[in-house]
C-alpha cells in the first residue's frame, strides 16, 4: 500500500465534512481503516484510522468517548473517527492531546468514508478514480456557484480534489481536440497543465477543461455580448445608402452605439500569400475577433467590431480632438495582427488601411471607407502584411480609390505597357522621367532639376518615351490620363 497521511486524507475528502476535533494530525501515517462499534475499539489494528459505529440517533456519551479514546491510544490506532455530530467534552479533548490521537468528525455514511480511505490507501485504478471523480464533482458545484465568473474557482476545486495545482497555459495554437484544451465556443485559448502528473489528474483533465470552456464562454458572451450585437448596426451604417444615415444613427445610439463621438477605423484583409481567392477559415477568423475583444476589454476608449465578408472591421470611438485617437487604435491593431499571424502560419498575410478619426454616423462611415480603400490599395500594389495610414491631405486618399478599382488598374496599365515592354528597371525609369516632365508642365528644366540630370538627357528620354507610347505629349488629355497613370504606379510601388 501506498504511505497516506491523514492530513491528505482529510485535503481529499471534499463531500464528506471531514474535520480534526481533537489530537495531533502532524505527520501521522494510516496504514488501514476499519469499521468498529464504540465498544470495540479495543480490538482495533495499530495504524489504522478506525470509523466509529453508533446506532442510528444513539449518540454516545461523554464517558463512552473517554474510553473509547483511552483504547484507541492503548493499541496505537493512527485516529479515531465519530460519524455525525459529537459533543465533545473536554475532558476528551485533553486525552485525545495528550495521547497524540487525532480525533475527527464526519457527516456522511460510514461505509463511503471507509471506501474512500481504502481507495486512497490502496492507490491504483480505483483510488484515481475515486479522485477524478470527486475532482468531476467539484468544479460541476464550484461552476454553478459562480457561472459568470468560474475560472479560479473551478481550478481550486479541481486542484484541492486532486491534490495538485492547476493552470491555464495561454497557447492559440493548441488544437480543440487535445485532451487540455480549454476552449471559448470554438476557439482555443490554452491548455489546462499541473506540474504534477498521475492517474487521476490524467482522467480527469478532458472533463475539467470541457466544464471550464463552458464556463468561459458564458462569460464571455456576458462581458462581449453588447459589442457583438453592435456589429450588425456598424455594417448596415457601412453598406446602406447615405439618405439612411441619419434614421440609422438614431437606432444606432438607442442600441448603445455612440455616434455623435469621433471614431478612427482599421480594415484588416487576411491574403493568402499562394493563393489569394483563398478565404480565411471561419475557426481563425473566430480567433481573431475573440483576441480582439479580450484586447480592447477594459480600455478607455469606446470599440466595436465588425466582420465584412471576410475582412474585420475594428473602430475605436472617443471624444473628438483626443490626442493620440488613431495611435491608439494601431496599437491594438498591431498585436491583433501579430495574434492572427501566429495562429494562422506563414502563409497568410494581413493588411491594414488606418482611417483617420472622423465624428458622426457620416463620420464612421468616412474613416470606416478610408480604412477599406488604403488596406485593398496595399493588397493591389502587392504591399501583403502592411499596416497603412489614410493620409490627410485628401487626393491620395482619391487615387487610392480610383486605384483600388480593378477596372482603373487595367485601364492606366494599359497606358504605360509600352513602357513595361522595355523590362522592369528601364520601365521604372521611364515612369519617373515621365513624371516629373508631366507634371511640372513639360518643362525639361524642372524636371531635369528633379532627376538631377541635364536637360539634354531628360529631352532624350522623353522623345524615346513619346516614340514607345506613339502618343502626343502636348495634347492635355493624354498628358493628364499619362500623369494620373504615372503618379497611380509610383505610388503603387513605393514601400
């Protein structure tokens, strides 16, 4: 058998009311439990915790008990144990010392107590089990007493049935189906771990880990219940046609939604590098707004978030003219980002356009476009897995529109594939040649004074350049579709 202290017995008797009412417990080892009647004790095994029987609603007498306790020390049992309530007197309470006999107390069946100690003596299958079980039992009651806030309470229960410390282990890459996992709804947050390893805690780790998922997603749904219900409303703002706008702000803010503040928007587009008509799995994108939510809870300013086909829309509100609105909001955003490249791999990218902060329901709407524009503009130059600000001049924020269109794109490339015929280095030479003579009203002075070069070879350029795009440089159509192309493509290829 294994060596079982007392004191053990007692830390994993949770259901049983087991308590010490006299004598020493330090250190003292039970070798057996056996049953007896109070008269006798005397014939108890030395190291035993003998179960003292009583009839039903006979409870013994003071001077009963001082014998009882006298022979328990005279034949060195390892404790004695009354099962219900017992008086103790005082002079019982002074043998029991003085004899270093532990003297305890129970409320339950004798017979249960008793399996429960010889399981535990016994060690093995049985005694695991016994522990898992009670384990199992405890956090069922420990969630109940506390549903929206389970967590420590849960692992304290398990642990004290167990007899070992238990943690979560934050790791977004864990799978759902591992025996460890805990989980909100169908996202993986960690694992359940204990330094200590055996039996029980292997069998009972799947049903702890599953109660405390579910406790964690009923938690979650009350602390991001409101700001998931937001999320319909910022669409609808997002997609319906301007002269709604104002009906939409009204049910918006008596849906909690605080319109008339500032708000600064990030659009994040997940690509995949390969492949990029791939979608994002719906188990990640879950992920993502789940880390999202736990990363803004507790914040100053006022979030919502919003999924838009497959990208997410994330919005930080707070009064207008705050200092630091839109650095604010890239700072979550970038641990967000961070957060979906881990658990999503290598091959998937995301791109961010930042809005810039904008008051109203018009207001949302505009940062909201701002974001939408800069983050598909990023992905169309090729620039995966940047994080772009709007600017505030207003005319990139234009081209950035007109480029995003897919249609635009074609069309100004089909301007300038003469000049990407030449090969990619002399193509961008010719770009920024043209450029600067275009827009400085073909002037070879300036434009010379812009490439550092002399005139005479900018004149060179230009009339290789007017002879590949066999177009009229002086007519004021070709020079402005030229220039719009050419601004479009540096601007589409600068990093």
């Amino acid at each position: 058998m294994a060596q079982i202290t007392l004191a053990q017995i007692v830390e994993q008797s949770d259901g049983f009311d087991l308590r010490y009412r006299a004598g020493d417990s330090d250190d003292v080892v039970v070798e057996g439990v056996e049953m007896l009647a109070l008269d006798d004790v005397g014939a108890a095994t030395a190291g035993h915790l003998v179960i003292v029987l009583t009839g039903a609603g006979d409870e013994p007498r003071a001077y009963q008990i001082d014998i009882a306790i006298r022979r328990a020390i005279a034949v060195e049992a390892a404790a004695l144990l009354f099962v219900g309530e017992i008086a103790l007197a005082e002079t019982s309470r002074t043998l029991a010392d003085r004899g270093s006999l532990p003297v305890l107390s129970a409320t339950a069946a004798p017979s249960d107590i008793a399996v429960f100690v010889d399981r535990m003596l016994r060690g093995g299958a049985a005694e695991a089990m016994a522990r898992a079980e009670r384990a199992v039992a405890a956090v069922g009651h420990a969630a109940d007493a506390a549903p929206l806030d389970a967590r420590g309470a849960i692992l304290d229960a398990a642990g004290s049935a167990l007899g070992v410390d238990l943690d979560i282990v934050e790791d977004p890459t864990v799978r759902w189906t591992d025996s460890d996992a805990v989980c909100i709804g169908e996202v993986p947050i960690g694992r359940l771990v204990s330094p200590d390893h055996d039996t029980a805690l292997a069998i009972a780790i799947p049903v702890v880990a599953a109660v405390l998922s579910r406790a964690l997603q009923r938690e979650s749904q009350a602390r991001f219940g409101p700001a998931r219900s937001r999320a319909d409303l910022i669409v609808e703002l997002l997609l319906a046609e301007s002269s709604r706008i104002d009906a939409l702000a009204v049910d918006a803010a008596r849906a909690g939604l605080p319109v008339q503040l500032a708000h600064a928007a990030a659009w994040i587009a997940p690509k995949h590098r390969d492949d990029p008509a791939q979608r994002l799995p719906p188990s990640l994108i879950a992920a993502i707004e789940l880390r999202a939510f736990q990363l803004i809870d507790g914040r100053d300013e006022v979030w919502h978030l919003a999924g838009f086909h497959d990208d997410l829309v994330v919005i930080a509100s707070e009064e207008a003219g705050a200092p630091n609105h839109q650095r604010r909001l890239r700072d979550v955003i970038e641990q967000l980002v961070a957060h979906g490249s881990t658990i999503a791999g290598d091959e998937w990218t995301f791109t961010v356009g930042l809005g810039t902060p904008q008051s109203g329901a018009s207001g949302l709407r505009q940062s909201a476009t701002e974001s939408r524009i800069t983050a598909e503009s990023a992905v169309a130059a090729g620039r995966l897995g940047a994080i772009e600000v709007t600017d505030v001049t207003g005319l990139r924020r234009v081209l950035l529109d007109f480029y995003a269109s897919p249609l635009s794109r074609a069309l100004l490339d089909d301007v300038l594939e003469p000049l990407d015929a030449l090969g990619a280095e002399r193509s961008a030479i010719s770009v920024r040649t043209l450029l600067a003579y275009l827009s400085n009203r073909n002037s070879l002075a300036r434009a010379a004074e812009i490439l550092t070069l002399h005139p005479n070879a900018v004149n060179y350029r230009i009339r290789r350049i007017e002879q590949s795009l066999q177009l009229d440089l002086e007519d004021p159509d070709t020079r402005f579709a030229l220039e719009l192309a050419c601004r479009l493509r540096v601007m589409a290829t600068a990093r």
